[in-house]
C-alpha cells in the first residue's frame, strides 16, 4: 500500500460560542476565541490516500482529480468564508479543529473513488492540529 | 450537521505542538572513555550542547458537543507547561531533570520521559508523542499502547 498526500491552504473566520452556556462560561471556556466578531485563521489541510499504484499509470490516483475533489468540496465551501454562519455542514457545532477535520473527513469520503481516505490532517496554526482515521481496524499499521 | 453516527466512523485526535530548548551530553557510565567517543561522537563532548525541541502531543477521545473540543487547550496547555516546559525549557537535561541523572538524555529517552509525565492528562488519552530534536531527526513513542502507531 502506498499513501499519497495533498496539501491545500485555505483562510476562513470562526468564533467559539455556545447558546446554551452563559457569557461568563463562553468567555471562561472559549476565552479569546469568544470575541463576538471573530477572528480567522490561515488553515492547512493535508489529505491522505491510501492505495495501489494502478499498473498501467503508476498511480494510487490521478492528482488532478483529487485537487478538483478538495477544490470543490472543500475551497469553494470553505476558503474566505465564515465557518459559523456560511458552512451549513458546521451549523450547530463550534467551529473548532477537531469539527472541522471531521466535516472534512465527511465531505471527502464518499468522494473518493480510487483509493480510501486515509487520513485527515488540518492544522490551524504550525502548533495546533487535528487528525481524522477511519475508525476500526482499517488503515491500521499504515502511518 | 454530522450526527454522533457519522462521527463514531471516525477517530480524532488532537495534536498540539511545544517547543523547548535544552541543553544535553549523551554520555554512559557504562562504557568506557574510548567507547563514549567512539559511539557518541561530538554529543560525548564533556561540555554539553543544546537544541531547540520540538514536542508534539497527540491527544484523543469523544469531542464534547457543548465544546467541540477532546481537550480545551487551555487545560493541556497549562498541563504541558507544568509537566514539561517548566523543568526541560532552559535547562540541561542531564543536570536538572532527575531521570536523566542516571538515563543517556537520548532523545528516544526524552520522548519515553515525556510520554511517562504527559500521560497522566486527566481529559484525553495520550496517544503518542513526537518529539524533533533537529529539523533533520525526531523520535516517537506511544507507551505500550500498540494502537497509537497504527495511524
């Protein structure tokens, strides 16, 4: 098995606030990320594809058709936006790393044809990331 | 929205990193002069010298409706400031950190060390920790949790 990896930029606003806490519990569990107007971040997304190179293109799959995959489902929904209030996959959850590597993990999968989605990386700063695996014993052994 | 569903078919994990600098001398007690030279090359100089590390922290478990989050940073930041950066950053690990008092501050050493200190974290499992001791090379260990290198 071999594992293929593409990475894409995109930069977006969120702000972490839940209707059902008090203000004083929003600004002492989300702090900063609380600001009522927002804040955006520039997000890297890495995703990873695991399979067998096709004998006859040497390919686990065509690159072109994952970046037209993460160019739809992922730029055009996500990239300049307002996570909270323009993505609907996010509506009701707090925009965090976490949510939003699993909307993307949820995008993604049924997208790709050749190949499994093996993992999904997103950072939101060099220091902070999220990663998405299949659960159970698929992809397992496979870093 | 993703239902509890959806997401019971996906793992997630939280990944954080820090950075420290430190100083070390890869040096043991059980070999010989020659023998440390020979096999610790310029790490083996009696002076010591330093890194600026970099640790990554690999957290899983549920991701807390009201929150989103497997872990409110805040709490694992102060956490790993606490365990970590306080007594590693700044120091020589071999003088200031107990452990490598007698254990070669290798930095196989220092990610079992750190693994042993940060797995304690009472909000989230630890899976594994990475840790770059130079843009070039850096260690990982994941306890004897044999999921957390199946990733």
């Amino acid at each position: 098995m071999v594992l293929l990896t593409r990475k894409i930029e995109f930069a977006a606003s969120h702000l972490y606030h839940n209707p059902h806490f008090s203000p004083e519990e929003n600004r002492r569990v989300f702090g900063k990320c609380n600001n009522p107007h927002g804040h955006g971040h520039n997000y890297t997304l890495e995703v990873t594809v695991a399979g067998e190179p096709d004998p006859v293109t040497g390919m686990v799959l065509d690159l072109k058709d994952l970046k037209e995959i993460l160019e739809r489902e992922v730029m055009q929904r996500m990239d300049h936006r307002f996570l909270n209030y323009e993505v609907p996959e996010l509506a009701g959850q707090i925009p965090t790393c976490e949510n939003i590597a699993c909307v993307i993990w949820q995008l993604l999968d049924p997208k790709i044809k050749q190949g499994k989605l093996h993992r999904v990386r997103l950072y939101e700063t060099p220091d902070l990331f999220a990663d998405c695996y299949r659960n159970g014993s698929e992809g397992a052994n496979a870093r | 929205m993703s239902s509890d569903a959806q997401k019971g078919a996906v793992k997630t994990e939280l990944g954080r990193r820090y950075h420290f600098a430190a100083s070390h001398r890869l040096h043991s007690p059980a070999l010989s002069a020659e023998e440390n030279c020979r096999i610790y090359g310029k790490c083996n100089n009696p002076f010591g010298h330093g890194h600026n590390y970099v640790l990554e922290v690999l957290m899983s478990g549920k991701i807390d409706p009201a929150t989103g989050m497997i872990a409110n940073l805040a709490d694992l930041d102060g956490f790993v400031e606490r365990e970590i950066l306080d007594p590693f950053d700044h120091k020589s690990l071999n003088k200031d950190v107990a452990a490598f008092n007698t254990a070669v501050p290798t930095t196989e050493n220092v990610c079992i060390e750190i693994f042993r200190r940060l797995k304690t974290f009472p909000n989230a499992k630890l899976e594994r920790v990475r840790v770059q001791e130079t843009s070039n090379n850096s260690f990982e260990y994941a306890g004897d949790n044999p999921e957390g290198f199946e990733r």
